[in-house]
C-alpha cells in the first residue's frame, strides 16, 4: 500500500472510452488500475492498458457488467481495495455501492443512501423543493394516486409525462392537448414499467424549447462542496446528449452564477461526497429549474476538465480516500472554451440507427487543443452488444470561435473507416448557422431535420471517391492492368 | 462486361483502364483521370469499400459484373461472357434470372 493512498490497486468496473479514462489517472497518481472486462472485450484498449485484468461472464455482455457479485469476488481476488464503476452500468446502483462497503473496500462514487435519493427522481424533486431550490410547477402520482390524472390537467400546458424511475429521456411523452392526457400517461407508464419496472408517473410543465444546462459539482466526506461552473448539453437527439460545451453561450454572468450557486447549494444539502452533476432545464426567459442529479462522473466532464485544469477522476480517487478538497470555490475559473462530440457508430440520415463494424482504419485527430478519449483501435470491432458511444472528441480554445475552428479541423483529421460514425452529421451541426450564433435548444435537431440527411456528394467530389474506391478494389486494377495503356487507349471500338 | 461501385443506393457502373503515367476512371459517358495522390484513405474488407475524402467518409459496395447480371434478370447491353477461345455454344442450363454459384 502506498504511503499516501489508503488503496493501492483500483478495480475500473466498465470497459470502453470511460476505462481507459479512469486507467489513465489511476496509473499517473502511481496507483495500479485494474479492469473487469467480458470475452466481447479481451483485446480491448482497457484491457491492454491495465496492470491486471480478470474476465467476467454473463447471459449477455452487458449482464457481466451489472453483476455485482461476480464483479466484487473479481476486486477480491485483485487484491484492489476501491472500485471505480465509471458511468453507466453499475455506477448509479446502490446496492454495488452498499455491496462494494460491505466487503470492505471503497467505492469511489457517493454514499449509497445519496446515490438512492437522487436516483428516485420524485423523491429528489421533493428534496430539492424542500430546500427552498426552483422545481417545475407539477403533478407526482405518489403524492396521492387517485387525483393524479386530476393534479395533472392543473398543471399549465405544455405537459411532460416522464416514469419516476426514469432516466435518458426514456417514457417521457409531451402533451399540448389535454384530450390525450389520460392516454399518453398510460403509454408513459407501460414504458416506464417496460424500461425500469416501474410504473409510476410524474407530470411537470414542459418548457418550450429549452437549453439543457448542467453543473458539475464535487463534495467531500467533510460537507466541503464546490462547483466547476456548468456545462451546456442542448444538443440532444432522442434526448441524449451529443455535443457538450462550456462556457454555456446562452447565460450571463449573473445567470452563470445564479445556476452554480443552486447546484451547489443542492449539493450541500444533500452532504454529498464524490463528483456530481445537476442538471437543470432552462428557459428562453431565463428562468430554470432543477431536471435530475446524476451521481457519478459524467461523459461529458473533459469539457470541464479542459477550462478548469482539474482532473475529476483524481478528485473522486482523493475525495474516496478521505481527503479534503484541496482548493476552495474561488480559485476554481473557468479558462477559455471547450467543447466536447460523441462519436456514434450510428447513421443519421437512418433514424441514428446504431451501426456496426470492423475498425479497419482509426486516425485521431492530433494537435492543440485536440483530446481524443477513446475505446476502440485499429483492427478492433465495433458490435452491437454496447452503447454506440465509442469515442469522444475534445477540443479547446481561447474562445468559442477558436475552439469551433479547432473542432472542424479536428472533425475533417478524423479517419475512422469501416465502421460508419457520426463525424459527417456533427461536422454539418458545427457549420450550421445557428450553432455559430449560439442558437441551440433541445428540439434543434428535430426542427432541423436537413442537418441528419446526408449531404449531396458534388459531381467531380463522386468521381474522386469512385477512382479512389475502383483503385482499392482488386478485380477492377487486376482488369485494367491487364490490358496495356496503349491498347486501354484505343478504348471499346478494338472490339 | 461493367463493374459497379454502389454508393448511397444508387449503382455506379464504372471501368477502370491504365492510362501513360496512372489510371483513368469511365464513368457513363465521361473519363476522369484518377489521380493517386487525391488524399483519400482507403480501406476494403471483402467487397466493401470505405473512403475518406475531404474530411467525409463514403461506404461503397464493389457489384460483381456476374452478380449484377443475375439479380437484374438482364444485363446492361454489353454485359457478357468471353470464352477464351474460339468456339460455339451449344447448351444453356441456366435462365436469365437464375442465381449462379
């Protein structure tokens, strides 16, 4: 065990983009990273990087990665003390936090009762309001199941529908039409029951073309918590996230401060201890309200990472080993601009369709300002057992406008062949007039369905792409080889 | 006898020849000489073909001459068969349409 850490060996419950992020901190603080990883995974870059590896196995691949039991007897016999779940699978369950204590060792993540308050999104409403926090006017189906229906026509229109167990935009219907209310709800709640086994409903006022901003905050075990500023995640298909930035472009100062100061605010009161992220809807009028809090590391932290200087994974590894922050609110600043865009094995012009493949050909892109976190190399695969997240891009400027420049570049360097990804989609996202100007909201995709399509190929763009790919491809080269220049010269009339 | 590259949908018959220092590509009624230093990186598995060209990537799909003429149930006019010597055709046991193997 080292002099400092209470833990010397970090198991990394996760696999992909987000292993290799949490591996990579682990190592340079001179502490051992270790990794679960299911056969789909064996020659993975995490499994690669780690100081030791143990398989995992399951009904399906995700399944090895949410059991809990196999995954704590995996630590055990790696001798690794503190588990670090990532994002996603176990990382917002509370019995893995609970089961990862019982068993003596530290989870890097909240407490378990922290992790269970905001993952009921009713209950953490009702704590937010409690605290004296912005909440959405609305109607909650616990609150007393019989008026329900009657609490809910109440409430001003638009409505969203949304399951309490919910999460990532799943069973959430929106209704202008109070005619439809009592069948939207029951479509909601047979989604919700399908989605998270649970049924229950809760109404809120929809807030018309609303910017999705959120705050990243950290807490420690000693109530000491501050903000990293916030983070702006308006642009969402399906309503997930597709491209982060910070500094938001839409807020004021006055509103910058306003909205961290909340989040803070709800972190303190929730004596909360690890990296977190509240996240709130805002509107048009600049008013804004609590949306949910997630209690891990976020996909979208490097944007915060890159303007703040402070790698989050360390802080949750400090804060998990009982340190105390070591700066306070005003020394945390916000240093020029960052923007982050998941790269999706997906078609857009398909519905974003997830797509599958081999990595025959993986360039990152390279240079200042340029942050490639990713799960997947050359010669690697791309299948459908997981997320279709498989990398991330991060960029940084000294402003928005540098920043953007830097992300077109970055955007055009990537070469990633055999696999289709979504680089040509964000390209035409990031050259859309109303992304330079800022003017993004949640529904901008769907209002802007031309940014999906893929883009007409100009004639003389398709006759490069049909000499490069009749180049490449053997039977046409070996045919046109065969015959002399000479012969080829006199064309089709020889015959 | 085309070949055919299909992009997007839609079926590109095309012929590749040599030309003095390179290759030209015949696409429909035009010539374009093909240039090998264009920029574009290449990758093939199996008749799959991805190009990325001008920070865009394209999937193509090489179209077997033989299997074009089989699913299409008749041929572009000089789709064919050469035998490689001189001779006369005495039997068919194939329809036009008829998958062959």
């Amino acid at each position: 065990m080292s002099a400092r850490w209470p833990f010397d060996t970090v198991l990394v419950a996760n696999r992909g983009e987000i292993a290799v992020r949490v591996l990579r901190t682990v190592q340079r603080l001179g502490l051992k990273g270790a990794v679960v990883y299911h056969a789909a995974d064996r020659g993975s870059p995490a499994v690669a990087m780690a100081d030791a590896s143990v398989e995992i196995t399951g009904a399906t691949p995700v399944a090895a990665y949410l059991d809990i039991e196999q995954i704590v007897a995996a630590a055990r016999s790696l001798g690794a003390v503190a588990i670090h779940p990532g994002y996603g699978f176990l990382s917002e369950n509370e019995d893995f936090a609970r089961a990862v204590e019982t068993a003596g060792m530290v989870f890097v993540g909240p407490k378990p009762e922290q992790i269970e308050l905001m993952g009921d999104k009713v209950r953490a409403r009702a704590f937010v309001a409690k605290h004296g926090f912005p909440v959405a006017p609305s109607a909650i189906e616990d609150d007393d199941p019989k008026t329900f229906v009657a609490r809910a026509r109440k409430v001003p229109l638009p409505l969203l529908i949304k399951p309490a167990a919910g999460g990532g935009g799943k069973g959430m219907r929106i209704v202008r039409d109070l005619a439809v209310l009592q069948p939207e709800i029951e479509r909601a709640r047979s989604e919700g029951q399908r989605y998270f086994g649970d049924g229950r409903l809760y109404v809120e006022r929809y807030i018309e073309n609303p910017r999705h901003i959120e705050v990243q905050v950290l807490g420690d075990a000693h109530g000491n918590v501050v903000h990293l500023w916030e983070r702006e995640c308006s642009v969402q298909r399906r309503f997930q996230k597709i491209v982060e930035e910070t500094p938001s472009p839409a807020l004021t100062a006055e509103q910058r401060r306003s909205i961290c100061e909340t989040a803070a605010g709800i972190a303190r009161e929730a004596g909360y201890r690890n990296a977190g992220t509240v996240e709130f809807i805002f509107g048009a009028d600049g008013s804004y309200y609590f949306l949910e809090m997630n209690t891990r590391l976020q996909v979208e932290h490097p944007v915060t990472e890159e303007v703040t200087g402070i790698d989050l994974v360390e802080q949750q590894l400090r804060v998990a080993a009982g340190e105390k922050l070591a700066f306070a609110q005003d020394s945390v600043r916000q240093q020029g601009h960052a923007i982050e865009f998941r790269i999706y094995a997906e078609d857009p012009a398909r519905g974003y369709l997830p797509t599958t493949g081999p990595v025959l050909k993986l360039s990152p892109p390279q240079g200042e300002g340029v942050r490639w976190d990713s799960g997947v190399v050359e010669r690697g695969e791309v299948t459908a057992a997981f997320d279709p997240m498989i990398a991330k891009l991060i960029v940084r400027g000294a402003d928005r406008a540098e920043a953007m420049a830097r992300a077109d570049r970055a955007l055009r360097e990537l070469v990633l062949l055999g696999c289709q990804t979504n680089t040509g989609f964000l390209r035409r996202l990031l050259n859309h007039p109303a992304f330079a100007k800022a003017g993004i909201h949640t529904g901008f995709l769907d209002a802007h369905p031309d940014i999906a399509a893929d883009a007409p190929i100009p004639r003389d763009t398709l006759e490069r792409i049909l000499g490069a790919a009749a180049l490449a491809t053997r039977s046409l080269r070996e045919g046109a080889d065969a015959v002399p220049a000479l012969h080829a010269a006199m064309g089709a009339w020889r015959n | 006898m085309h070949h055919a590259l299909r992009l997007r949908d839609a079926d590109y018959a095309i012929e590749l020849s040599r030309s003095a220092d390179g290759y030209r590509l015949h696409l429909e009624d035009r010539v374009v000489e093909v240039r090998q230093d264009s920029g574009a990186v290449v990758a093939t598995r199996g008749d799959e073909v991805y190009v990325h060209l001008d920070g865009e990537t394209y999937h193509l799909r090489y179209e077997h001459p033989l299997e074009r003429l089989a699913h299409q149930g008749h041929g572009a006019a000089d789709d064919g068969l050469r035998a490689p010597m001189p001779g006369s055709l005495v039997s068919v046991a194939v329809k036009a349409g008829q998958a062959v193997q």
